[in-house]
C-alpha cells in the first residue's frame, strides 16, 4: 500500500443499535445510549464503530426495510442526536460507519407507493415489476431468501414485483439511472452530515440478470438449510453490471477525504475479490466472512488464511469477521473455551478486524422462546431453528436488573447468567475475557508489525495454528494458538526465540521461549521474538 489510511490500522465495532443501551426507557436501544457508552469504547481501544440501521422503517425486518433513507426512526433518535453522535464520535478521535441498504426498500418508501401506483407514473420502473408467464405462472423461480417464492402479486398494478427478501423489500430497479442517481444522493446526504464510511448491505444482490432467467438447481442442496438454497442464485445475484454499480458508489466516496466503503458479500474467495475492482476502483473491504462459516480446525484455517491472502489483488487491503448480527455468536459457534484463541486470531492476522458488541465479554447465543421469536427468518422457517435473535440480544453492562441495558423489560430476553457475565463484573476481574481483550487491543495497536505488517504460516496441524508478523524495521512476533483442548507442543523452526508478551494466560506473559513449546489447551501466545 502506499498509504495507510484509518481503516488499515483502526479496529471496527458493531453495534446492533436495538440493543446497545437504552437511554429513554423503551426497553429499545437507541442513538442517546450510544453516546452514553462511547467512554466504554473508546477504554476498551475501539477506533471505529459500525451500526446496524438506523432509518425509518415498519421495522419488519428490523430496519433493512427503509421507508425514508435521510432521517432517523423516532424508536432511535434524532436527525439532531445523530448529528451529537458524529460530534461526539469524533472529538474522541473515533469514525462512524453507518449501514447502507441500496439493495430494497420498503413497500412503505414513497418510492413504491408512486411505482405501484399505476404503470404511467414516473416511477414506474423504479422496483423490478414483470407481467405473469402466459399460462399465468410466476415470471420465475426465483426464491426469497426468508422463504417462498420471490415473487408478490400487486392488485393495482395488476403484475408481480420481485423481493429478494421479505414481501414488504421490493428490490429496487438498478438498472434504472434515475434509482442510481438517486441512491448517490443518499450516500452523499450522509457523508456531508460526517459519517466515515458505509457498510454496504447484500451489495452483490444489487442487480440481476436482464433477462430473469431462471436459476438452476442446487444438487447439493441439504433440509436444514433456508429453503432459497435449493436454487443457485446463477441469475439473480453477481451479476456483472454490480461492478459497475459498485464503481459509480466509490465514485461518491472519492468526493470525500478518506471515506471507507465496506460491501457485505458472501461469496467464494476468488469471487469475492473481484469487489475489490480490477482497478482498485470498487469496495475498499469486500467483507471475508471465511471465519464465520469454517469448522473451528487449524488446518483448515490456516489452509484458508493462505488462500486469502494469494487471491488478493496487488496494493489491496485484507479484513477479517468473528461475528456479526446475522450469525450465531461466537462463543456459541466455538465454546467458550477458544473465544480468547479466537480474538487472538482476530486481532493478529493481517488485515482490519470487526468485533460484534459483546463478543468482548463472551456474550452467546440466548434460547428465544418460539412464542417470542421477532425475526422473520425464524418466523417464515420455524423448522429450521433459523432465527438471528438468539445473537441480537441486550449487552450486558452490569448485574442491575435488566442487565444496565434499559430501565424495563428489554425487547428480546436476556441471558439468564448475565449478573455474573457483564462488563462491570469483568472490567474488575484481569483474568476475564474484557481485560483480555483490553490488553489484546491495546498491544496490538502500538505494534506496527501487528498492525499493518506481514504475515507469514510457519506451521499448522492437528492443533496448532503457528504464523509470523513482521514489519521493516520493526520487531517481529509469532502467534502461536491452540485450537483444541488438548495440551500439544510446538516445534519453531530456526530456533525462534522471545518473550511471550500477550497470553491467553496472563500468567505467561513476561516468560521467554525457546524454540520447544508446551501450550495447554485453549491457549494462545504472541511472542516478541528476539533479534
């Protein structure tokens, strides 16, 4: 790279702004409880933070139905409490990423009530509307991602429109240049009231094939997966014209001082990186999921973290996930025990890291009673144990009732062991995850070879993920994690040697190493080496 810019060296943070804190008593999070806990954040070492929508909306997905892309829903805020939130955000010398949805509105958006209005309104071609086959059928296959066919019949218009989600998140025409201009706008109402970047929603749906062609079959398709899998999403999502789509975006960051677009993507890797742009010119952090969805296997992961870093275009910039609003939490994917192996991982490999709120404290997934389940992944498929909110529920400040999120009875339940799993409880305990990844954070931050250095496998198998991070000029490190819970030995090649400098372990930290190393389960060392 031949500069390095914030987002190369700064940690991201999301937040779920439903349950962050609650400020005004609703039992819903909201903008004010944000600003409240920006002293937490700024403590803990965060430098960006990243939240989850925040616009008006019906709410029936939670937000990513937009009925008005350039104000707040009153459930959160402000126009004015957000322009305090930027304002306070930055004079504590943090960035704010905000959610951008240019995929779908919803069915209640101005927009859509103009396009369905009738077939000659100048809006008209604004969503993806398409006449019945001529025996009456849908106009295809295509299937939406929370169950069903994607298709709505519209009485008014007498034709259906397509939703890649939910019935009421018609997805929006991008073929049209008018809905292109017009979400430009968006982006730039935003980014001149100072907000650091966006984090582009599904970007690789943004636009489907011309001639809505039906897709193929999936042969690998498995029951317990969501119901749109059965089909592979050949002619409905990465298309080549998203390229260009993605370009025109950048194009509106680059009017900014070193403003970041970050597209969600889930995509293999030699894919995913064509979001980058064959120019540089698209997605600054095509977001890499790949730590999400692999069997917790060091071989596997190290097998993947070289594939990365080959696939990626020369001068471009990697990034890592744990988790995130969608998945299940990480220390419900993994246990417990290898949550701080895993923010380790996190945090020393190369590239911009994201940490979901209360992963820091070990928060999992908390068992949401059917009759209680809010999301519509969960609702539309209830034989698929598919519901997020087991992974949305309220952070847990302190042993008070509530958690310290809210004053009432939150939206979604509560982890019933959160008096002895919060961040007062922890911020006090320096064996607890929070110190641990407080003293992770702040290490790493002040290391440039941990920062922005490279990286290199040194070995991997059964158990042990060993690699090395080294800048010019600067001190290198290796990182050497168990991945079981079995106690195992490492070998280093060319008698490496150091001091362990941060440890899973706290009582490692200080003790020198020589090439021979006895690691216990679930553990994880970064040592200094010598020379």
């Amino acid at each position: 790279m031949e500069k390095q810019l914030w987002w190369h060296k700064g940690i991201i943070y999301q937040i779920y702004p439903r349950s962050f804190q609650d400020s005004n008593g609703d039992g819903v999070g909201d903008l004010q409880g944000i600003i409240n806990r920006l002293d937490y954040l700024k403590w803990l070492g965060i430098q960006v933070i990243w939240l989850s929508p925040i616009y008006p909306s019906p709410m029936a997905d939670f937000g990513y139905d937009i009925s008005n892309y350039e104000d707040i829903h009153p459930l959160f805020g402000t126009l004015s409490e957000f322009d305090q939130l930027v304002s306070e955000i930055h004079r504590r010398g943090l960035k704010l990423i905000l959610d951008l949805v240019p995929n779908h509105t919803s069915d209640q958006h101005p927009w859509f009530l103009e396009s369905r209005s009738s077939r000659t309104n100048p809006k008209r071609d604004w969503y993806i509307w398409e006449d019945a086959r001529p025996d009456g059928s849908l106009p295809n296959n295509w299937l939406s991602v929370f169950g069903g066919n994607a298709w709505e019949w519209d009485e008014k218009r007498g034709q259906y429109y397509y939703h890649a989600f939910l019935k009421e998140q018609p997805d929006l025409n991008w073929r049209n240049p008018e809905v292109q201009e017009a979400m430009l706008n968006v982006m730039r109402f935003w980014l001149m009231r100072g907000v650091d970047g966006f984090r582009v929603d599904v970007m690789w749906y943004m636009i489907k094939d011309q001639q809505l062609r039906d897709n193929p079959i999936n042969p690998d398709y498995q029951q317990h997966r969501p119901t749109s899998e059965q089909l592979l999403d050949v002619y409905s999502t990465d298309q080549p014209e998203v390229h260009e789509l993605a370009r025109m975006m950048r194009k509106v960051m680059d009017e900014f001082h070193e403003r970041v677009m970050i597209g969600e993507i889930y995509l293999p890797v030699e894919k995913l990186m064509s979001y980058y742009g064959a120019d540089l010119d698209e997605a600054h952090l095509p977001f890499n999921f790949m730590l999400l969805s692999l069997p917790w296997d060091a071989e596997q992961i190290a097998a993947a973290i070289d594939a990365y870093e080959s696939a990626l275009p020369e001068g471009s910039w990697p990034n890592w996930v744990l988790g995130n609003h969608d998945r299940p939490r990480l220390a419900s994917r993994i246990g417990r025990e290898q949550t701080g192996v895993a923010a380790m991982l996190l945090l020393t490999l190369r590239g911009t890291p994201t940490i979901y709120y209360g992963e820091e404290i070990g928060m999992r997934d908390v068992p949401i009673p059917f009759e209680e389940i809010q999301d519509p992944q969960g609702l539309n498929m209830p034989d698929k144990n598919l519901s997020r909110d087991p992974c949305r529920s309220p952070m847990q400040w302190n042993d008070k009732e509530n958690a310290g999120f809210s004053d009432i009875e939150p939206w979604l339940r509560l982890d019933h062991a959160y008096r002895r799993n919060n961040v007062k409880v922890q911020r006090a305990d320096p064996y607890a995850m929070l110190s641990f990844y407080k003293r992770l954070i702040a290490y790493r931050q002040k290391e440039p070879s941990l920062q922005t250095g490279n990286y290199q496998l040194v070995a991997a198998d059964r158990q042990i993920l060993a690699y090395m991070r080294y800048a010019e000029g600067e001190k290198a490190f290796l990182v050497v994690l168990n991945l079981s819970h079995q106690p195992c030995y490492f070998k280093s090649p060319n008698r490496l040697r150091g001091i362990i400098e941060i440890a899973t372990s706290p009582e490692l930290e200080g003790t020198k190493v020589t090439e021979n190393i006895c690691m216990a389960g679930d553990e994880g060392i970064i040592v200094k080496l010598e020379g």
